[in-house]
C-alpha cells in the first residue's frame, strides 16, 4: 500500500523541491498550492502532511 503524503506550499520550486524526492521513494503526493484548495481538497486522507507556515491566502495579515 502506497503511503499518501500532501505537501501545501505556495512557492512552485519549493513544492517541486519537496515533492520531487517523495515521489522518488515511492510516496503518493498529494500537492496544494495554496491553504485554500488545501481545505477544498481534504476529503482525500493523506498518512502526513508536510505544509508551509506562511498562509497568505488564508488569513488577512501580510
């Protein structure tokens, strides 16, 4: 059985930087771009999850 793991990162070459060595060990990712589609996207369980700390696009402070 195939582990899932979703990666939340804003920034394309750091979630290509995180997903790509994943990928590589046999990992299933499950990646979001932003902390939206992260919620959008929760119906499909993941084992861990690896995110960003920095979500803009969920709160209103900058």
């Amino acid at each position: 059985m195939t582990r899932k793991v979703r990666v939340i990162e804003d920034d394309e070459e750091c979630l290509k930087v995180i997903t790509y060595p994943l990928e590589r060990l046999g990992y299933e990712v499950i990646a979001s771009e932003t902390g939206r589609r992260h919620q959008l996207a929760m119906a499909e369980r993941a084992d861990f999850v690896i995110h960003d700390t920095d979500f803009r696009t969920l709160t209103r402070w900058r």
